[in-house]
C-alpha cells in the first residue's frame, strides 16, 4: 500500500475476486483513496475534494471529476456538520468490465441522513437532493457504530 499526504490519506491497489450474476468468480481489480477526517473539520472538504480530483485524473477517469467532486461535498460535509465526531472518506475505483467509482463516508452518528425539500429560501438541505439526482446508485448503510452514505459513478468504458 502506498502512502499519499500526510493527514492520513491512503492509496492502495489489490485484486480481489468478485462472484459474477451466475456464480462464476472473475478477478477485478480496485484501487482505493481513503482519509480520515477529524470532527469538524470543515475546511478538509475542499482537501478531499482535491485528493479526489487528483486521485481520479492518475486513474484515468476524468470525467467524473464534477460529479464526484460535488457529491463528495454533500457527504463530507454531512457527516462533519451534522456528527459529533470525525468521518472516514473512501473511494474506491473498480476496473474490468464495468469501472466503477463508489464513495463511502463513515460517521459514527446513527442518525441516518433523510433527504429533506429547500425551500428557495433557505441556504442548505439540498445536499442528499442531488445525490439521488446525480449518482447511478446511492445509499446508507447502518453499522454497528454510526453508519456509512455512498455513492457509485459508472465510469465510461476506457
């Protein structure tokens, strides 16, 4: 695993073997960006957004870079502002067949997040919005302690 910044980014690349629809097994092969983030810290959101605009234009994927880049945003910001504690930013490109981007931010809160309706007056809440407007698949997943929003961006085919 190779090491990247010094506030706790990391970058690796591994195989893994993925169970196809009927049964079969194909190797793919991931490469992962990972940052810790410390509570409140919110001027690490425009730091992840650009750890993530590099990190996507060496995988080759530039055009994600909008798109990642302000949903990556929603969710850091989310989970820094709306958490008692810091999070944890993943993201993570598979390659093969189909390639796709999934972005994971873990807070430790169990409040799920719950997208709300803006009104044309009031300067947030339009975050969770747009990232079911713009992701090809989004989510949260509830864990033992807090809980994990992501999304996933096919990238197109290379």
């Amino acid at each position: 695993m190779a090491s990247h910044g010094s506030r706790g980014s990391r970058i690796s690349r591994g195989a893994h073997a993925v169970r196809g629809a009927r049964g079969t097994q194909r190797t793919t092969h991931r490469r992962e960006l990972r940052r810790q983030l410390r509570r409140a810290d919110l001027p690490a959101v425009g730091e992840v957004r650009a750890l993530l605009r590099d990190q996507l234009r060496r995988w080759e994927v530039p055009g994600l870079v909008d798109t990642a880049e302000l949903l990556t945003s929603e969710l850091v910001t989310n989970a820094l502002v709306h958490t008692d504690q810091g999070a944890l930013f993943t993201a993570t490109l598979t390659s093969g067949t189909e390639r796709r981007l999934r972005v994971e931010v873990r807070d430790f809160s169990a409040r799920r997040p719950q997208p709300r309706q803006a009104s044309d007056h009031t300067p947030s809440g339009r975050g969770l919005l747009l990232v079911r407007e713009l992701a090809d698949a989004w989510g949260v997943r509830v864990q033992r302690l807090g809980k994990t929003v992501w999304f996933e961006l096919a990238a197109a085919s290379a």
